[in-house]
C-alpha cells in the first residue's frame, strides 16, 4: 500500500527558496526528501528563486542609479546576458515554427516594413526644414498652432 502524501504547502516552499534555502535544508526543515520537494514542488522553488533575484536586481539597480560604479559596471553586464537570452530564445522560437509560419511572419514583417515606409514617405513633407546654422539659438521660435 502507498505512502499517504504529506501536507505540505507549496508557498512555504516557494518563500523557503527565495531566501536561498538549498533543497536539502527545505528536506530537512519539512520532514520529507528531496525528490519529493523536486518532483512536487519544482515550479514554486523556481519561483522563489526568481522572486530572489528579481528583488536582488531591483536592490542593484537602485544602487546603479544612486551612481554606485560597481553595481553601475553589474548591471551593464547583465543587461548584456539579458539581450543574449532573448537573442537565444527569438532563435529557439524560430526553430520551432514549420516552413508555411516562417513565410507568413515574413510576409508579416514585410508588409508592416512597407507600410511604415509609405507612411515616412508621406510625412517626409510634413517635416519642418532644419533650422539655419547662423539662427540665434535663444531666440523664440514661433510653433504652427
């Protein structure tokens, strides 16, 4: 006969992670094994870690924009590593499409490209001519009503 599952609440475990609480700590504080807070609760002890360093990030940014050189060169990092997660994942989602959804998010992407280039074109006119090199820069500029 089966084991009866044991109560355990997955928001436990989910704060247990945010605070960096191994696998093997949570096993212990809550009675039970590893395998089973891995196979039961993996999504809640993702979260948690996220929820970490979504909090940790933000600590960082606040340090970044109070003109913290060390978090400032951090940040700079990481936002390199976000533009190559989101390079990997548009090349994993590309991958996956068939042959007939590559020509239509092409066929897409051109007639949006198309339409953004008559629409250029037709404010071309409408752009005011640069102002004179030799124009008082002060000087009040009167604006179209």
């Amino acid at each position: 006969m089966a084991k009866p599952r044991r109560k355990i609440d997955a928001s436990q475990i989910e704060d247990l992670a945010s605070i960096g609480s191994t696998l093997s700590e949570m096993a212990i504080l809550l009675d039970c094994s590893e395998e089973t807070l891995y196979r039961r609760f993996l999504k809640a002890i993702k979260r948690g870690i996220m929820r970490r360093n979504i909090f940790l990030r933000r600590q960082q940014f606040d340090l970044a924009m109070k003109g913290n050189a060390a978090a400032l060169n951090w940040f700079l990092a990481q936002t390199d590593e976000q533009l190559k997660d989101l390079d990997r994942c548009e090349k994993e989602a590309l991958a996956s499409l068939s042959r007939e959804e590559l020509i239509e998010r092409h066929t897409e992407i051109r007639d949006s490209t198309d339409r953004a280039l008559e629409g250029f074109a037709a404010n071309k006119s409408a752009v005011p001519a640069e102002p004179r090199i030799d124009a008082d820069p002060c000087a009040p500029t009167k604006l179209p009503n």
